[in-house]
C-alpha cells in the first residue's frame, strides 16, 4: 500500500469463516490493494495479500477473528505502511442483517454495535462475525469514521404484502419473522448502474436482477424501489444455491425431525451446507457441476434443472408482480459468466417479449452488455456487480469524502 491510497475507503467485509478487504477509490473505483483471510478456526489457514508490490501469501492457523485480523494489519505495515498512515477516508463495514433498525449506511458507534449484536439471532452466523470485524477495525483505526452498509438495507421497502409470512401475527412479531431480504447493496448497485447503461432514468424502469452466485437472489425493483426479493428471514429462502437449498416446504424441516429423527443443528447443516447444487450432484462449484454435466452425469443434469426451474419460477412471478418489465439484468458469479445458465433461464419467452441473442450471450466480455435481440421488448443485460465499491461509495457519501 503506497501512494495514491489518500481518500480510499477500506472495506471490510467480516464473514462467518473468512475476512476479506479492500482498499478502493470511492471515485475512481480503483483498488489499490486487498486481502483475504480464510479458513478461520481451521487448522489450515490462509492469508493472501494482495498490493501494488505484489502478492504475499501466508499460511497459517488462525484460531478466531480477532487474531486473523491482527496478522493480517501486521502484513500490511511489514509490506508497506501500517493501516493507520495511509490516510484511509472511511472503514466501510459490510453488514448482514440491519433488522427493523438499519435502513441506510450508518456510522458506527457504541450504540450502534451494540443494535447489531443484539440482532445475531436473525443472523447467527454473520452479525457476530461482523460485529468482531468492527470492534477490531475500530480498536486499530479509532481516528477515522466507522460505516455500517447492511445488506438488508435495499428491501426495507417491500410492501408488506411480500414481507409478510402467513403465519400467526402474534408469534411473528414478537420474533421478529418477516421477509428482510440479502445482497440489497448488489441489487440496488446493479439496478442503478442498468438504468445508467439504458441511459435511462431509474424512476421510468420495472427491473427484475439475477444475483446468481455462491449464493443466489433474485428482486423485483420498480423505479429504483425494490418491491420483491427471493430472500427471507434468512438468506436460504428462493433460488437453488451452492449448498443452500432455498425454497422448500417446511414440512420437510418437520419430517426430518419427527421421522428421521434429525436434530435442529443438523437440519441447519443439512439445509444450508450440503443442500442446493452439492446436495444433488455432490459439487456446488458451478463450474465443476458444468464440467459433470458435459461428462454426461446424471446427478448434474437435474441439479442443473432444478437450477433453472426454480430461476424461471421467480421471474415468472416478478415479471406479473410488476405487470411487465423492461429490463432483467444478470449479475455475479454465474450470471456474469454463465452463457447457459442466461440462455436457458429466458428460452421460450419470445412471446412475452423475451429474446436473448445467442451471439451476444456468448461474447467474452468483462463489461456491462446487452445481450438481448434488437427485437426484444425486454432489455436483458449482464451487468457485474462490485459490492465493495458500492459500500466505498456509500461510506464516503455518509462522511462526506
Ligand atoms: P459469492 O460472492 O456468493 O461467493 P460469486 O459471485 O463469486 O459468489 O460466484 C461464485 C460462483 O460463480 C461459483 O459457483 C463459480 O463456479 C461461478 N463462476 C465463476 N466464474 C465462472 C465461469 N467462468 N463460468 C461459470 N461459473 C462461474
């Protein structure tokens, strides 16, 4: 990290068993370096550092997050300067579950980490990994401004008719058990960078997004507003994921403990680690499912199907919702790099006004694109995402960088 960093925001993105980071112009966009720390309370550890020297790597044991952390600013100032002489602007903190508290990015203080500690229940495995990210990140920057962006944040305005579980009132509120929704700042950067690409404004345009990646969502936005989104409670609800297995009865959840006697933790195993596409074809990569798929692997083939059903399923239902749309846009992971998995979730709609062309579907590009027909009513794009430089963004907006 050297000169050029002034005014950058430091992301800090504190999951459940990795920490990733990055340091990035909120106006140009450029990252000038970035870290990763996984594979936290395993044995086999690992730290990558990335900066504009180069590339250290290091293997290690990381017993929690804290000690990740600190390892992590040790490299940093052994490679260059320590973190706090770099003239950071703002810590941006990525933040899983804003409950019914936090609807905009919020700078941190006391009271602040103390709502999101108290919402771990919605997020048991996310807000106290994120709520050690922030205590460390402020304990070792104390002087610059702390900024929480929360990943529900972008759905705090669905109607509550989508909100809304159809179960007993009482119960529901005293738990707090509503559709919140996830990856808010990805559909929210997404929609507004296809509105910029239309050359459109975002208030004249019915948007559904296709966050396809490890994990997967999709939203229906109308004029900047998102007005449905495939996420729930948590982030298991709606499409099939990596290892989650997304909508499902919940009478199966009954069954597993009733008849096959399964208790609550290993249901959560079940559901969340080793259901969606590993749970039916054993990979959850989508690449290596592709690659099974070719080799003509069975298992592969209806993960992939039920894949795509359920992603039809939904754009089914958004494309009624918002009584007709203009623009579907596909993003992350699978969306951005997955000509197939575009192609198939949108074949046969011609007569809804739906028609992707396979020549742009395949091109080889890395920037945002049109890849439906010129005579398609429906503009369907690939637009990548870039949570970091959104959360950059909005942490400087909130601090005035
Ligand atoms: P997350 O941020 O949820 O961890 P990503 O958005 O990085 O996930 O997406 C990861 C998924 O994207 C993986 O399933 C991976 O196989 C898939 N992916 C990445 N590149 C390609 C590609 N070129 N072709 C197909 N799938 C890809």
């Amino acid at each position: 990290m050297s000169e050029g960093t002034a005014g950058s925001v430091l992301v800090l993105n504190s999951g459940s068993s990795s920490i990733k980071f990055q340091l990035i112009h909120p106006e140009t966009g450029e990252s000038s370096a970035s870290g990763l720390i996984e594979r936290i309370g395993e044995p086999d550890g690992r730290i990558v550092y990335r900066h504009c020297g180069g590339v250290e790597e290091r293997k290690v044991a990381i017993p929690d997050h804290r000690v990740g952390l600190t390892m992590a600013a040790d490299i940093v100032a052994e490679v260059g300067r320590p973190l706090s002489e770099v003239g950071i602007l703002a810590v941006g903190h990525r933040l899983v579950h804003g409950g019914d508290v936090f609807y905009e990015p919020t700078v941190i203080d006391d009271e602040v980490v103390q709502s999101i500690s108290n919402l771990s229940s919605l997020a048991p495995l996310h807000n106290p990994a994120n709520v050690i990210g922030i205590e460390v990140a402020r304990a070792a920057l104390p002087d610059i401004p702390h900024v929480g962006v929360f990943d529900t944040a972008f759905f705090h305005t669905l109607p509550a008719e989508a909100a809304t579980y159809a179960i007993d009132r009482e119960v529901a509120k005293e738990h707090g058990i509503r559709r919140y929704g996830f990856h808010g700042t990805s559909h929210q950067f997404v929609s507004a960078r296809a509105a910029e690409f239309l050359g459109k404004d975002l208030s004249e345009l019915n948007q559904i997004v296709l966050h396809l990646g490890n994990g997967a969502s999709a939203s229906a936005i109308r004029g900047g507003r998102a007005i449905d989104t495939s996420m729930g409670l948590t982030p298991l609800e709606g499409l099939v994921m990596g290892t989650r297995c997304g909508d499902i009865d919940p009478g199966v959840v009954l069954h597993l403990h009733r008849s096959a006697g399964m208790g609550i933790g290993q249901i959560d195993d079940l559901l969340n680690r080793h259901s969606g596409l590993k749970g039916l074809s054993g990979v959850n990569d989508f690449r290596a499912l592709l690659t099974l798929v070719g080799e003509g692997d069975e298992r592969a083939a209806l993960a992939y199907d039920v894949y795509i059903h359920r992603l039809r399923k939904y754009i089914g239902a958004y494309l009624v919702e918002l009584g007709g749309v203009d623009v579907i846009t596909f993003t992350a992971g699978v969306g951005e790099n997955n000509a197939d998995v575009r192609r198939d979730s949108l074949a046969g709609l011609g007569r809804l006004g739906i028609v992707v062309d396979d020549e742009r579907n395949c091109a080889d590009s890395h920037a945002p694109r049109r890849i439906s027909a010129d005579n398609s009513g429906v503009q369907v794009l690939v637009v990548p995402t870039d949570e970091e430089l959104a959360i950059a963004r909005a942490a400087a907006e909130l601090v005035g960088g």
